[in-house]
C-alpha cells in the first residue's frame, strides 16, 4: 500500500510536472516545483524519480523551445524566399539579405562580398557594423586569407568561436584590426554558390565568443544559395535594365537625327527651291543661317565677301584661310583650327564655332561658306552645310550661265555705248532698262588689262562679275571694260583686281574714272579710265589698280572736265575752310614756307612774324592735311594746289574789276 502511496504521490508531482510543461512555463517553474518538494521532506526516492521527471521536462522544454525557434526560423527563411522573389535592384537585394541573416542567427554583423567587374572581391553591403568599413583592404584580405580562404579550402561554410585566438587559418592586420574594432569574437563565413561557381561570400559576426551549429548553419546555407540566384537574377536584371535604357537613348538619338534630317531635308529644300526661283545669293545664305542657327557669308575665291547674312563676328583670317585650304583639299565642311573652347566653359554655351565649307563644281573653285555657329554643329548640320555650298555652287554656276546667254546682248549696248558720237540715246536708255540698268544712277566705267596669260578665262570671269554687280562688260583692244554702279572709282578698280588678279594668277593693270550721272558720260568715263591706265604705265607702275583722283594731279590734266575746285579741295581744301572759318593766315604761311625754300625762318622774316609762329602754324596744317603733307609726292600736289588757288582769285577779283568798271 505504501508503494502504491509512493507511486501514487510520485505520479501527482509527475503529473504537476507535466502540467508545467504543457503550460510552456519557464524553466524557474520546475525549478521551484523541485525546490518546494526538497522543502517539504519529501522522501529521497520520490525526490530522486521528481528530479528524473524535471530533467526530462526541461529537456523537453528545450527541445521544444529549439524546434518552435527552427519553425520561426524556416518561416523566416520562407519569408525570404518570398522577398526574393520581387524585383530589387543589387544593391536592394543585397541589403536584404545581411539584414535577414543577422535576423536568423541573431547576429551582431552581417555583410557580403561579390566580384565587381575586374574579377576583385569588393564589399557590397554590411550590417550591424561600430565603424567605417574598409572594403578595399578588409574584404580582400578576408577573401584572400582569412575566413574565406579557409571555405574555399573546405569546400563549404566556415567559422571559428573566437576569431583572434584561432590558428587554423593565417591572419592579417587589416582583419584582425576590423575584428578588434567591432569587438568580434565568433565569426562565421558562408559562400554564395551556384554550381560550382563561387559569386561571394556571406559574413556574420558575434560580439560573444559563441560556436554555430549545423542547424545553424543549415538555415545559413540555404539562404546564402537563394541570395546567390537572387543575384544572379538581380545582376542580369540590372543589365537588362540598362540595356533597355541604352536602347531607349538609342532609340531617342535615331528619333533625334531622323527629325533633325527631315528639318535638313526642308532647309535643303527650301535652298533649292530659292535657287531655282531665281533667288540671289544674300537669300541663299539667310535661308541656310536660319536653318543653322548661325551667321553664314559667302566669299568669292579672292576673299571677298559676296553676301552675308547675321551678325558678322571678327573673324581670325589666318584661322579661315588654313580652314578654306583644309576644306577644298577634302572637298568636305572643315572647322577653323583656332576655335577651341575655353577652359570651364561647356561647349554648348563656349565661345562660336568657324566653319568653311568648299564651293566647287568640279575641279573649279568657286569661293567658300564660312560660318559662325553659336552651338556645335552636328553631322547633321555639317551636311547641311555641304548641301548649302552646293546650293551656292549651283547658283553661281546659274549667274555665270546667265550672263554668257546674256552676254552678246550686253556687250552690244557697251559697245554702243563707248561709241562716238553716240546713236539713238532713247533706243539705248530702253535697252539698259530691259537688262535692269539704269544710267541716271551713278556709275564707274572700270579698264582691266591682264598683263600676260590667257584672255579667255578672263572674259568669262568679266561675264560674271558683271551680272553680279549688276553692271555691263565688253572687250576692246586686249581690254576689259567694265561699266559698274557706284561713286567710288578707286574702291571699283581695286576690288576688280583683288578677285580678277588671283584667279588669273598673274598681274592685272586696272584703271578707273567716274562717277557719271548719264549714258552721255560713259565713252568720256572710258577715254579717262584708259588714259589712267596708260599714265600707269609709263610710270612703272603695271599690274596697280588706280583711278583718276588717285593720281593726284596728273589725273587733273588725264580727266576731260579738269575739276580745278576738286583738286584744291582735296589737296588744301582743310587749310582753306580753317582761314575762312578763323580769319587765320594758314594759306598765306604756306606760301611764304615754300617761297623761303621750306625754311621757317626766313618764311618767318616774309611775314613778319616770329619764327615760333611759323612753327606753330605749320603744326596746324600738319593737324589738318595729315602727317605726310611734306612728303614729294603730297607736297607738289599742295604747291599746284596753291598756285591754282593764288591764279583762281587773281582772276575773279579782275573779272570783279571788269564787272564794276566795263570801259
């Protein structure tokens, strides 16, 4: 009876036991439980098979409590491969997974470790860390030395209880020192494999000497193997994203240059349509610049600008003269070498951009586009530029083929117009009218004289500057005479020479006279204008440009209307208004000067003044006919000039004489 009591008070403390169990209390429960029999005298065998039942139950409890801890576990990990399962970018995923393993293995720090592009294992994420982690030296050297040398060795996850006193693997400073920094002491490391292929490694780190079980690890494992697809999966989706963003911007620069040809192909066309509707020059490049964005010129094989349309910069001539050679030797756009941004400065808002494009139809150089650009220009826009200077080409091409259909028609009224005496002046007035000239306007008769070469080119040439300038051409006696609208002769003879000489690549003795205001004046423009040239050249001087009033004096007596009050104005003419104006004796000084032998004092002694004033007054006219008045050439045309105006008033004041006193 007493044993079944004893089996029976054992089975009651079992059963309390088992109720603690049940109730998943704490293990101090049981403990006291035990503590409460010991207390109460309980016989030794009862406490002995209690004592039994306690050790079973916390065992129980345990493994109870290790089995609830893998299910939150595993659910964690299920978690996981969920959160895997959406779409991260790497450097998204991989901070998920340093966080979702501290969270597994209640670790203090957590990072890993992939291979960038050059093969180096380099940190990508951590967590959990004190300090500022070194990727460059740590995670390399973990890679190479420590704990990661030691999975590549085994094949499979590794870790140590206490990282700095184990000797199984080599240490390094920069390791250990992160260790002792962080205060570490257990450190694991698993690798993130696919296959055979190793892509990173996984770290954890306790702050508590601590060993890792297989359990452990079994939840590390696997996460470490999802994380090694996942970025794989994460890497080939951040590849395909920039491969899609690099085929988007493809796609938009093809979108960009197809609409940016569609523009070209109109400006183009908008070109051609102004050439072919007879359009000029002047609308070719404005049409071509507002297409560009940009100030364009066209220049004529001497540098002379044939139309211009923008603001025209200063432009660095040397720069566009090697440009212009570049651009015809290639036959291509070409941008002048001297522009290059400055320093700082983006290239879109950097200082203009030169172009010169070539004009050439065929082998023949017609001149070249040259062109300031605000913005770079694109390939697009150098083709546009091509296409321009083919336009440009095509119309001079017109011009010239215009003036030779037009050519005997207009020869014809020079000729007739050259001629003395002149016949049916209304027929001839009509005639100028139908070619759109007017001879009421002032015009310069200009005489060219190619000294040596072929005639023929010349002509031709002389066929298209004409109808350019909107004058007439004709050939007489070796010469080309040109009939040009204009006041200024000398600017006429020489602009004729500067673009005629070059092309002809010999001299060219050019002379001018004018302007006149009527058809009557041209065949006396052109005796002038020849006398001018053969004054040239019995001076030496072939292969010049000049006109009538730039030969001084000796152009007085070339012209046929010997403008007396022109040549005095133009020589002394200053001196004179500054006596008129200030009741000076300037003129009256210059004529003692020069009677005294240029000598001050003895001009001085002739007017009885001091030699200082003489001075003076010679300072004055130097102020008012230029530094250069003494010099041979400009001193003789000042003693004509005086002579004429002392002959001029003795005249009037006898003509005054007269009048006042007929008989």
């Amino acid at each position: 009876m007493s044993h079944h009591g004893t089996d029976g008070g054992g089975s009651v403390d079992a059963l309390s036991v088992l109720e603690l169990l049940a109730q998943q209390a704490p293990p101090e429960r049981l403990a006291e439980l035990l503590d409460g029999a010991r207390e109460a005298g309980r016989p030794a065998a009862e406490l002995a098979h209690l004592e039994r039942a306690v050790h079973l139950a916390t065992g129980v409890a345990q493994s109870l409590a290790r089995r609830e801890q893998r299910g939150l576990a595993l659910d964690a990990l299920a978690d996981t491969v969920r959160d895997l399962t959406h779409p991260y970018d790497l450097d998204g995923l991989l901070r998920l997974i340093v966080r979702r393993a501290r969270r597994l293995l209640d670790l203090d720090l957590a990072c890993v470790t992939l291979r960038d592009a050059h093969g180096t294992r380099v940190l990508h994420s951590s967590e959990g860390g004190l300090t500022v982690l070194d990727p460059a030296g740590c995670t390399a050297a973990l890679e190479r030395e420590g704990l990661g040398g030691l999975v590549h060795v085994l094949g499979g996850p590794a870790w140590t209880e206490d990282y700095l006193t184990d000797d199984r693997f080599p240490h390094v400073p920069a390791v250990d020192r992160l260790v002792r920094d962080e205060g570490l002491r257990a450190v694991l490391a698993v690798p993130l494999r696919i296959g055979d292929t190793v892509l990173g490694l996984l770290y954890g780190g306790d702050r508590r000497a601590r060993r890792f079980a297989d359990g452990e690890l079994g939840l590390l494992a696997p996460l470490a193997d999802l994380a090694a697809v996942a970025t794989e999966k994460a890497g080939l989706l951040d590849q395909t994203r920039a491969e899609v963003t690099e085929l988007e911007q493809d796609s938009s620069r093809a979108r960009t240059a197809l609409t940016r040809m569609r523009y070209i192909g109109e400006a183009h066309g908008r070109i051609m349509n102004l050439v072919l509707s007879g359009g000029d020059l002047l609308g070719v490049a404005k049409t071509a610049g507002d297409a560009l964005d940009a100030c364009v010129l066209v220049r004529d094989p001497g540098g002379r600008t044939l139309a211009a349309a923008g603001e025209v910069p200063a432009f660095d001539e040397d720069a566009v003269a090697k440009a212009s050679l570049d651009a015809h030797a290639g036959r291509r756009p070409v941008r002048a070498p001297d522009d290059t941004p400055q320093t700082g400065v983006p290239a879109q808002t950097g200082p203009a951009q030169t172009w010169v494009a070539p004009v050439i139809a065929g082998s023949e150089d017609l001149g070249v586009l040259v062109v300031s650009a605000a913005t770079p220009l694109t390939g697009e826009d150098e083709r546009l530029l091509e296409l321009a200077a083919q336009s440009v080409a095509f119309l001079l091409l017109m011009q010239r083929s215009t003036a030779v259909a037009e050519g005997p028609v207009r020869d014809e009224l020079l000729d007739d117009l050259l001629a003395e005496p002149q016949h049916a002046p209304q027929q001839i007035a009509q005639r100028a009218r139908r070619l759109g000239i007017d001879l009421r306007k002032p015009h310069i008769l200009v005489v060219a004289r190619p000294e040596g070469g072929e005639q023929g080119r010349a002509v031709v040439w002389a066929s298209s500057y004409a109808y350019r300038m909107a004058g007439l051409k004709t050939v007489q006696g070796g010469c080309i005479v040109l009939l040009l609208p204009g006041v200024d002769a000398s600017a006429a003879a020489k602009a004729v020479s500067a673009e005629l000489a070059p092309l002809l690549g010999h001299p060219v003795s050019v002379g001018a006279a004018g302007p006149g205001w009527s058809p009557d004046s041209v065949a006396r423009l052109s005796q002038e204008a020849m006398r001018c040239l053969d004054a040239m050249s019995a001076l030496g001087g072939a292969g010049a440009a000049a006109s009538v009033d730039d030969l001084g004096f000796l152009g007085l007596l070339l012209s046929d209307d010997h403008d007396v009050d022109g040549f005095i104005e133009s020589a002394i003419g200053p001196v004179l208004d500054y006596d008129a104006e200030r009741f000076t004796d300037l003129t009256r000084t210059l004529e003692a000067y020069f009677a005294s032998g240029a000598s001050p004092t003895n001009a001085a002694e002739a007017l009885h003044v001091h030699p200082n004033t003489v001075s003076r007054r010679l300072e004055r006219i130097g102020e008012l006919l230029g530094t250069e008045w003494q010099k041979p050439g400009q001193v003789l045309e000042v003693q004509l000039a005086l002579r004429l105006q002392r002959t001029r008033d003795v005249l009037a004041r006898r003509r005054a004489a007269l009048a006042a006193d007929p008989e």
